[in-house]
C-alpha cells in the first residue's frame, strides 16, 4: 500500500486531512475541493466472504485498462472488477442512509455495457458466494423494467413484485423522489451480524450505528476512549430529544 506516500503528497499539496474516522477512506478537504481517498472498496461483509472479496480485489490496481475522458486518459479498474465494486457500494447505501435512484442508474449503466462479456460468469459465482447473487438478480431486473436496458437471462427468474417493492421504497425513502424524511435512515434497524457472525437484534444494531458515529463526531475519544460512554449517553439523549420535537424519526416509525 502507497497510503502514507499519498497522504504526504495531498499534504504538500495543501490538502487537509479531516482525521475522520471511516471504514474504507480517508477525508482530504482544500477551498471547494472534498477528496475522499478509498484505502478499502465500501461495502465489504465481515467473515468468510469479507476474505473472499479481499482476495479477488487484490489485483484490482494492478490490473488496470486505459480510459479517457476529452483529453484526459487515466487507468481503471477492469470491468470485471467494477460489477463488484458498483454492487457492494450499493447495498452499503441500502443498509445506510438509503439506496438512490444514481446508485440504481450506475448498475443499469454497467450491466448494459458488460452484460455479453465473458467474465459474468465467474462474477455471478463471486456474487452467489459472498451471498449477493439474488440482490444482484433484483437490481438487474429493475434496471430493465424502468431503464428499459436488456435483461440478461440469469436475472429473469427475480421476483417481478419484489422489484416493484423495492423501487418503491427508492423513490419513497432514499435520495430520490418524495424523500421522506422519517423513512430514509430505517435502513439502520435492518439486523447486521457482528465481526464473529452472531446476529444482533434490531434496537441493538442502532445503538452501534450510533456508537460507531462517535469518532468521527468527537474525535477526542481516540485519545482518551473512557469518554466513550459519556458521549454515547449524550448522543442516545440528543436522539430521543430531536425525535420529539419532530426532527427525528421516531424508533416505532423506524422499526
């Protein structure tokens, strides 16, 4: 890894790093400018299959192709390598903040691209292995019901109602459409698995949503970690505070 090296050039360039603390970058900022340099693709799961998605990603910057844009050419990853990359980035959202309708757009566009390209096949195993084959089937399937691309035929057997549900909830709570605002952060109750697979229930899960934020709200605790607790009490307060006064959703309504 060149992280340090880049670091030090951003730095004496005039860029400033933030010091936020992230899963997978690092937040540089100079004027206007807003630099997230990735050390790690988002999205990754914990486990075995997070293994097997560090594995296959490994020769990712090594084995780049040559694109351009007007007069600028710069290297990328190899397309086989973005399906992967373009996936987990959106069900990172999904489990997040909320799934967009861009997000939605970026697979349609892949997918219309790639879809006759030999390498599906061993993506498609990558995908039933890590657990994301069926996700990958129902976002295809919408990219062809309302983007109208051709629908390859290993996504066809994906739930047509499941689609339209899931599109729905897009356009209903994500960053798009009606954007409602009580709706758009209940993708944080969806039950995740901690780092040795146990299972954590619902009201759990969104207290470490919001443990997990506090670093980068109060960076202070990376030195002195026995704030910890203080902050987590004031965050947990602040909450209930803002959602009655309306500005937050209700944890009944997010449930």
């Amino acid at each position: 890894s060149q992280r340090t090296e880049i670091e030090e050039l951003l730095s004496q360039n005039g860029y400033q790093n933030w010091n936020l603390e992230h899963i997978c970058h690092v937040v540089f900022k100079k004027g206007y400018a807003h630099l997230e340099m990735h050390f790690e693709i988002s999205g990754i799961p914990y486990g075995v299959p997070g293994k097997i998605v560090r594995e296959f990603m490994h020769g990712a910057v090594k084995q780049t192709e040559k694109s351009r844009i007007g007069n600028f050419e710069f290297p990328k990853p190899k397309d086989i390598y973005h399906g992967l990359i373009i996936l987990l980035h959106m069900q990172h959202h999904m489990l997040g903040e909320g799934l967009g309708l861009r997000h939605i757009c970026d697979w349609a566009c892949y997918v219309n691209k790639t879809q006759n390209e030999p390498f599906w096949q061993e993506l498609l195993e990558l995908f039933r292995k890590i657990g994301i084959l069926t996700y990958a089937k129902v976002m295809t399937k919408i990219s062809s019901m309302y983007f109208h691309i051709d629908c390859p035929e290993w996504a066809k057997d994906a739930d047509t109602v499941l689609c339209e549900d899931v599109m729905n909830d897009v356009l209903i709570g994500g960053n798009f459409g009606r954007k409602d605002r009580l709706r758009s952060k209940s993708g944080v109750m969806i039950i995740e698995r901690s780092r040795n697979g146990k299972k954590h229930s619902k009201l759990v899960n969104l207290f470490l949503i919001i443990h997990q934020g506090i670093p980068e709200h109060y960076p202070i605790v990376k030195k002195i970690p026995i704030l910890y607790p203080i902050f987590d009490c004031y965050r947990i307060l602040l909450y209930l505070i803002r959602m009655l006064k309306g500005e937050r959703a209700s944890i009944i309504k997010l449930l």
